[in-house]
C-alpha cells in the first residue's frame, strides 16, 4: 500500500535505511568460510588404516562473526579399490568446540549427524569431488575452534556399513584458501580414528599430518550472506537507534493503518546442487592419481 502522508514516507524511509544498513546493501549469495580445495593443492589419501572417519578442527574465515550458519560444503570422495555400490552416503557432524588437548577432542555438536545420500556408484581407483547443501543450515556459535567430521558408508548387498575403501581426501602443499585448520602451522594436520573410535570424536592421540604443510582434509564450507548472525554491539545500537527514529516520528501526527507485506525468511537456490536433499557429483572427475601411503 503506498504511503499517504509524510509521516508514513518517514516511517518507510528508516525502515529501508536501516535494512539497507543492517545488510550492508548487498545481495544475498553463498560466501566460503573454509577452502582447502582452490589454490591448486597436491590431493592424497591417508594409509593408515582404520580412516572411517576424518576431522578437522578449523578456524574459519570471510565472516565477521561471532557466529555462523553453515548452508553447504564440497568434499572429495576417494574410492581405493575398484567397487560397485547400491547405495553410498556421506555423514556429516559439524562441532561447536574444539580443545585439541581434550579427550574426546570435539564437544558441543551444532546439530544432529546430517546425512547426504548419493545413490548407487560404480568406483574406481579415484578421487570424486560432491557439492552438499544442508537441508537447514546449522549454526555454528563460534568463527574459531569448531569442527568437522566426516564419514562414508558403502552398501555392497548387506546393508550400509563404513569400510576402509571410502574416504575422504586430504590435501596439503598450496596455502588455505579461506581460513586454516585450529592446529599448529606450518604443517597443521587432521585426525582419523586411528584409535578404533566411531562416535565421530577423536583422542588427542588420533592427530596425524601427512608430512608436507597445510595439511587437512580436501574440504570448502559455504554459507549464505543473506542468514543472520548474532549482532555486534554496534549493530544493536544502530538497532536501537532506529527504532527510536521511527518511533518518534510515527507519534507526531494520528497513526494511519498501513497494509505492508509480512517479511520471510528467504530459502534461495542454491546452484551448486539442484535439489537441496538429493545431491549428485561433479561432472568433472579430478584426474587419477597414485596412493602414496601417509600416517
């Protein structure tokens, strides 16, 4: 409804400086927090076995904070033996907290173990990058110190179980894109459940590197301008402030009921996947590569 006097036109002014403030007047879009990928990095698997489940803990980037949802992430599927699947998923478990001289070392998980169904997968002796979307985007409360755990599952006839043939990739040599692993430079590291664990928690014993820098899951994590985040006290005040501004020169003149459009949370699509919970891989594979065997 169009405003019919100068109280409404104030009215409408402040609202749409304070949204255009408060947004920085940009377009929604998805922003990395983490790259471990871009930037060219030397792509290997871990040796070591049992490598069920891969973390890291990470301090994430791009973001002002102090906290973050996470809408998506992209991972390399590695396949160390040739292997037809019926089925094959990838769970995710990402982590408010991170102590890396704690037992177990993740704690405060942001959400429930998400689960990405791929579908049936003939592999080969290879490397297959996927782009995920979360279904809901999950919360983290904190830009450093948190984590993130990983683990396929394969269905050969009896049903989906981890093996040893599915993992995920790892990465070391060129810099971090975005942000850095939440462990010592220059080499940095990960963890696998070199302890047995399947609780996608790890022991302070379960760190490996791989014996280069930058060493880390091969990982980039998304999330969308467009979410909120818990405001900075200066946002508060800029929120305060306009509040008043419009409160003040709403009084001065007899209220006029105004009809204006409820305002929703936008669910963008996003392009990297075309259905928010059915995903499907790259259409470029990485080219084959050899196994050299790691910690």
């Amino acid at each position: 409804m169009r405003p019919k006097n100068n109280s409404q036109w104030r009215v409408f002014f402040f609202l749409a400086l304070f949204v255009f403030l408060g947004t920085g007047g940009s377009k929604a879009e998805l922003l990395k927090v983490f790259d471990g990928i871009s930037g060219g990095p030397t792509f290997v698997v871990t040796g070591g076995l049992p490598r069920t489940f891969i973390g890291e803990p990470l301090n994430l980037g791009g973001v002002a904070g102090p906290s973050v949802y996470i809408t998506g992430l992209d991972v390399i599927l590695a396949s160390q033996t040739p292997q037809f699947y019926n089925q094959v998923v990838l769970r995710v478990q990402l982590w408010n907290d991170v102590n890396t001289n704690s037992s177990p070392v993740f704690s405060n998980p942001a959400s429930a173990v998400q689960t990405f169904d791929i579908g049936a997968q003939n592999l080969f002796n290879n490397l297959y990058p996927f782009s995920f979307t979360f279904s809901t985007p999950i919360l983290l409360s904190s830009t450093t110190n948190v984590g993130i755990t990983l683990n396929w599952q394969g269905d050969t006839g009896s049903g989906l179980t981890s093996t040893d043939n599915l993992t995920s990739a790892l990465r070391f040599n060129a810099p971090f894109a975005v942000g850095s692993p939440a462990l010592s430079p220059p080499n940095y590291g990960y963890y696998r459940n070199a302890s047995g664990g399947t609780d996608f928690n790890f022991l302070p014993s379960d760190m490996r590197t791989i014996g280069g820098p930058n060493s880390a899951i091969a990982l980039v994590l998304y999330t969308d301008t467009d979410l909120p985040i818990v405001p900075e006290p200066s946002a508060v005040v800029l929120m305060v402030l306009g509040a008043i501004a419009m409160a003040f020169m709403s009084v001065r003149r007899r209220p006029v009921p105004i009809t204006r459009n409820e305002i929703t949370g936008k669910n963008p699509e996003f392009p990297r996947v075309p259905n928010p919970v059915s995903f499907q891989a790259c259409s470029t594979r990485l080219r084959s590569i050899k196994f050299p065997p790691q910690n």
